[in-house]
C-alpha cells in the first residue's frame, strides 16, 4: 500500500493518545475535547486521507487503507503504542487498529461509532451514501445537520455548526463520498470479539445513526469494555459536548472510575 502525506499535530506530555476524527471533518474536531483532557497526554491528531490538508488519492477508500495510513504515521513518528480514540468513521478505524495491530493499542475509546447493523440500518446508511454520490457536501450537510446536532444546540452555537459546514463544504466531493464508504461498508460485528484492549464506548441517547443499541452491541462483543450512553445528544459529540467526553477520556484513559 502506497503512503500519503497525513497533517497531524502533536501537543502535550505524558501518555501517548491518538485522535481520529469522522468524515467529512479534521483534526480540528478534537480541539474542544483536548482542553478538557487537561495535562497528561501526549496527544497526535490528524487529518484522514481526503480531509484537511491531508493527501487525497482517489476513492473509493477502504478500512484497510485508513488503518495502514495511521499505522504508517506512528512508525514515522517512532510511537509504538498508544491509547487511541476514534469519532463515527475514526472509531472504524481505531476498531481495525485493535483487531489488526493490537500491540500498537494500550486503551481504546470508541465515540459515536457504528457496529452490528441491522439490515433496515443497513439500507439507510447507504441511501445516505447514494444522496451523497449524487450531491454536493453541502446538500449532505443540510440533509444531516439535524442528526448531529440537538435543536437546543443549534440555536445557541450557530457559528459552531457553521464551522463544521464550512469543513464539510472544503472537502473534495469524490473524496467524502470515499471516505463515506468505508463508512457506510465496514461493519465488524462479531469480529469484536477478538478486541483485547480495555474499552470505553460511548454514544448520544438520540442518535440515530450510531445507536445505544449499536453501542450496547460493542460493550457485549469486546471483552473488557464500559458503556456510557449520554443523555439528551445526537451525533456530534466532539462538538457539542466536548467536556463531557474529555472528562470521561481523561478519567478511562488514566485508569480512574467513570463519572
């Protein structure tokens, strides 16, 4: 597999900590969560093939390039092993990362993230994926900013989801409708069962797309992990509550219990 040139930057001192972000996004997302992860980490974030100021080969993307794009950046940034923490498509990577290379994963956290589908979810990611082959990230944004966000939200931070479009309109087109598949075509079900990592999973209670019954799917497959359904949010977690997910980071991650 040819490598890329990934953006990444690297912040803090302490344990390793990698961030990986969901489509149609950038490293940015994390940025409210990293200052409520507080001192303590040593954090690498980047931007995904096709996101940012990342390399865009041409799609379609698969797992298996995502994963080896960020195997291939720790090795060039010597990080043997790290915690890792994944968003929607990013929690599909950081899942590949733990099944794949278990050696390089010390914990893992899994943010709105996808798992077990049924076939009706099945048919509507990919109906998701077809509106998308056909219109632009604009279209798909305006189609799905009520999935992500509450009302509530959207009201009182304008310019937050503002900031997300305008990440989302960036994008190359053919290049999030490639990332978009992987998305909408990964799916390791019963595979996790093989995660050897201890794990936190985490998900709005209103989110359709990444479920609590997704969630609660992951808890009962992988071996070692703790479950946190948090209530009254949709999908965009890094987004709209970054400190609650940063708090329950730095608590899982430094082996302290979950508030």
């Amino acid at each position: 597999m040819s490598r890329i040139a990934l953006s990444y930057s690297q912040t803090g001192q302490g344990a390793p900590l990698v961030l990986i972000h969901g489509v149609g996004s950038r490293a940015e997302d994390w940025s409210g969560v990293i200052d409520a992860l507080g001192e303590g980490f040593s954090i690498l974030a980047y931007d995904q093939r096709g996101h940012g100021d990342s390399d865009t080969p041409p799609g379609p993307y698969t797992i298996e390039h995502l994963t080896g794009d960020l195997i291939n950046l720790m090795d060039d940034l010597g990080l043997a092993r790290a915690h890792i923490a994944g968003f929607s498509l990013g929690g599909l990577v950081a899942l590949s990362v733990a099944l794949n290379h278990p050696e390089r994963v010390d914990k893992l956290a899994l943010i709105s993230t996808v798992a077990g589908r049924t076939d009706e979810e099945k048919a509507r990611v990919l109906a998701r994926l077809e509106f998308l082959l056909n219109a632009p990230p604009s279209d798909y944004f305006e189609q799905s900013v009520e999935r992500w966000f509450t009302p509530a939200f959207r009201e009182a931070h304008p310019e937050v989801v503002a900031g997300r479009k305008a990440r989302a309109v960036a994008m190359d087109p053919v290049a999030y409708a490639a990332a978009y598949h992987t998305l909408a075509h990964t799916d390791f079900g019963r595979a996790l069962t093989g995660i050897e990592a201890e794990t936190l999973v985490m998900t709005g209670e209103d989110d359709i797309g990444s479920t609590p019954r997704m969630a609660e799917v992951m808890r009962g497959h992988i071996p070692n992990a703790q479950l946190r359904i948090l209530p009254g949010l949709r999908h965009s977690l890094l987004l709209e509550a970054p400190g609650v997910v940063g708090v329950l980071l730095r608590a899982f991650f430094r082996g302290e219990p979950l508030p």
